[in-house]
C-alpha cells in the first residue's frame, strides 16, 4: 500500500479516489475524519490521503491525479435548448430539464 496524494478537503480526496477507481485501481481513503483532530493535529498530519492497494499501480495513480489537478477549470455557461436554463459549461444534462446539452 502507497500513498499517491494528499488532498486539501474530502470532497477533492473522494473525486480523486473515483478517479482511480474508474481506472480499475484499487485505493482507499484514510484520514477521512482527522479534520475533527485539527488544534491537537499539525493541520497537514490531518488532510485526507489516497492509497494504492497494489504498489504496481503508484505509477499510473499518480499519473491520473496529476492529469486531474492539471485540467483546466470551466468556467463558461451554456443555455439549454429545450427550456433555456443556463448550465455550468462542463454539464452534459440540463440541471433544470434533463436534456442533453451541446
């Protein structure tokens, strides 16, 4: 079991874990209720923390989460054409309507 990184809050840590499960590797999240621990704990002794499994997997772990953290932040927006609600632009499906967007 490694560690592949560190992430600044649980929502960041459990996005990168499905990340890596999608690419059929197995990893857990420790650290997950430290957060409580923080004034007794170093701060950064209680960020969340993705591991690897298997060793073997580190490599390409890592490569996905740095893809991740490199990817560019949409920021636009997009109308929808069946009901004209704006969507963020990285929405595939209208939040308001279910329509698929373009």
């Amino acid at each position: 079991m490694k560690k592949v990184c560190s992430a600044s809050n649980l929502v960041e840590a459990q996005i990168m874990l499905d990340l890596l499960g999608c690419a059929s590797i197995d990893a857990r999240l420790l650290n997950a209720n430290a957060q409580s621990g923080v004034g007794e704990l170093p701060f950064t002794h209680a960020y969340p923390e993705v591991w690897v499994m298997n060793d073997n997997d580190l490599t390409q772990g890592k490569e996905i989460i740095t893809n991740y953290e490199r990817a560019p932040v949409e920021t636009g927006v997009v109308f929808c054409r069946s009901c004209n609600e704006e969507n963020p632009r990285n929405f595939e499906l209208c939040w308001h309507c279910g329509a698929t967007l373009e």
